[in-house]
C-alpha cells in the first residue's frame, strides 16, 4: 500500500500490510496522523481488531482510549 504525502510526509510510503510489523506501523500511523476518510480507505476492520493489543503498547494511551471509546469492539478482541 502507497500512502499519500500528507500521510507519509515524514517517513515510508510504502507498506506492505501482509507483514505484521510494517502493518504495526502503519496502522499507529493512520491512528495518531490520519483523518476519518484515510481510516476508512487504509484500515482493514478485522486485522485492526486482531493487531489492537499491539497497537495498544505501542501507542499514547490517550490515542488508544480515544480510539476505545470510539470502538469499543476493540476491547473486546
């Protein structure tokens, strides 16, 4: 997956969601930097739900209760 400049202004553009750890970093990416249109379009919904717990580490916890209380389907992976 490419991601735009706006998105990927600072770092990679490139990633592929196959591998867990480029995954990882991606989706923190779109969490903390994206805007709800590039969630929609970037973000697979069950591999969210199944990364959640790694994200959650890797994340402010501000983000991820923001996130939670948006999702609360997250919490219950």
């Amino acid at each position: 997956m490419r991601l735009p400049v706006q998105l990927a202004w600072s770092g990679p553009a490139d990633y592929d969601v196959s591998d867990p750890h480029e995954r990882l970093t991606l989706y923190c990416l779109l969490l903390d930097c994206g805007q709800r249109d590039d969630i929609v379009r970037y973000v697979n919904p069950t591999l969210l739900r199944r990364d959640w717990p790694r994200i959650k580490r890797l994340t402010a916890r501000r983000l991820t209760t923001l996130w939670e209380r948006r999702l609360p389907e997250l919490c219950a992976g």
